[in-house]
C-alpha cells in the first residue's frame, strides 16, 4: 500500500508567521492534492499537482502556495498565516489509471493565533 | 460548476441494522467516477467504494453497497449489519475533469449499541 505522510497532526501558529506543510508519497505517483476541511463545508481543493514543479489552482488558492520540487513530496505554504486559515488540512495522492482514486494523509490540524 | 450535496448532517442507527445516507450531485457530464469516504474520529479519510458513472451495476464491497440512479443524479451508501467502528463522517464525493474531486458537506454517522 502507498503510504502518505504529513509533516505533523497539530500545528500552532500566529498570525503573520510563514507556514510549511509537507507531504511525502513513498511511491512514483505523479497526482498530488492539497484539500482544506472545514465543519460544513466538507473538502476544499486549494492546489494540486500533475508532476514535478507543475502546479495548479484549485477552488481556494487565495492565501497559499506550494512546491513540488520532487516528485515524491508535495508543499503546501502559507506565506503569511491568518486566523481564517485555521483548519485541517488534508494531502492526498491520486493514480492516474482508470480506477481515478485519491487517497489521503492523516491530515495536519492547525490552529493559526 | 458541479455540486455535491448531502442533505443529512447526522444519521444514528442501532448497532447490526441497516442505514441508507443520500447524496444527489449535479452535472452535465455523461462519464464520471462517484466515491464514498470514511473518516473516523482519528481522522484519516479512507475509501469506502467507488461507482464508475457507465456501470449499470451497482458497486458493492462486503457491507457497504451503493444505489446508483443515473438519471436522478443520485448515488446513496447502503451499509448493512451496522457496526461500531463504521461511526464516522461519510463524504460523497464526485470526480470532474482529470483527477479533481469534488465533495459533499458529510454526514455524521452515530453508531447506538
């Protein structure tokens, strides 16, 4: 099984601090995602990635960043951290064969003050 | 833009019976993946089945099956035999385009033994 790891659970931040989330894949897959989860509001694609340094918005990029400088890890940024991006944050890595699965990290809770 | 929607943010259902969670979804494509997520209190999101929109065929693993109305836009998880470790969030969720998913709110399942 492909395992995805992220670079802690629970993260506490201020307000204005430049803030790292990081994934790693330990297999070659090229799809890698950045979701933010909120109560109500089920997952939010924020970027997304087809293969190394490529990079795409998804519906909320406002606010954030991300590399993708090897294939197998997949940063999230935050160049300047706000209360309202206090949230969880879920990567995940999908396949490109025709079952179009993602499958997703044990998520980063952060709380930004 | 499509949608996900699932109109019930809590179900409860006493333990070894059976409960049905909706979810209807909006689009204009013809060819299109369905999936259901579990996401236990721990937090790591996992897959629960996927429905490929050209199968007739209902999906079915072990307990959980789907009811699929391809005409209605509607695509409801059927678990049978409920058990307490199936309490969690379930997300519907639909695949656009090349690899994008988008979600539903989630329901809340209660297990009651």
């Amino acid at each position: 099984d492909v395992k995805v790891t992220q670079s802690s659970r629970y993260l506490v931040k201020r307000t204005g601090e430049k803030v790292f989330l990081e994934c790693v894949q330990d297999m070659d897959h090229e799809n890698m995602f950045w979701y933010r989860q909120d109560p109500g509001l089920g997952l939010r694609l924020i970027y997304f990635s087809y293969d190394v340094k490529m990079k795409e918005k998804g519906d909320i990029p406002e606010g954030y960043s991300v590399s993708r400088e090897k294939k197998e890890r997949f940063s999230l940024i935050l160049e300047s951290a706000s209360t309202n991006q206090t949230s969880m944050y879920l990567c995940a890595w999908g396949t490109g064969t025709t079952l179009r699965t993602q499958y997703f990290g044990p998520g980063t809770r952060l709380l930004v003050l | 833009a499509q949608t996900v929607t699932q109109s019930q943010p809590e179900m409860s259902v006493q333990e070894a019976e059976t409960v049905t969670l909706s979810c209807t979804y909006d689009t204009s494509e013809s060819d299109y993946y369905l999936f259901w997520y579990k996401q236990p209190p721990s937090r790591q999101m996992i897959l629960v089945i996927r429905q490929e929109a050209y199968k007739q065929q209902n999906a079915t693993e072990n307990r959980f099956s789907v009811n699929f109305q391809k005409a209605a836009k509607s695509f409801s998880l059927k678990i049978s035999d409920s058990q307490l470790g199936d309490a969690a969030m379930y997300f519907c969720a639909y695949k656009r385009g090349a690899q994008k998913l988008v979600f539903g709110q989630g329901t809340r399942l209660t297990i009651n033994p």
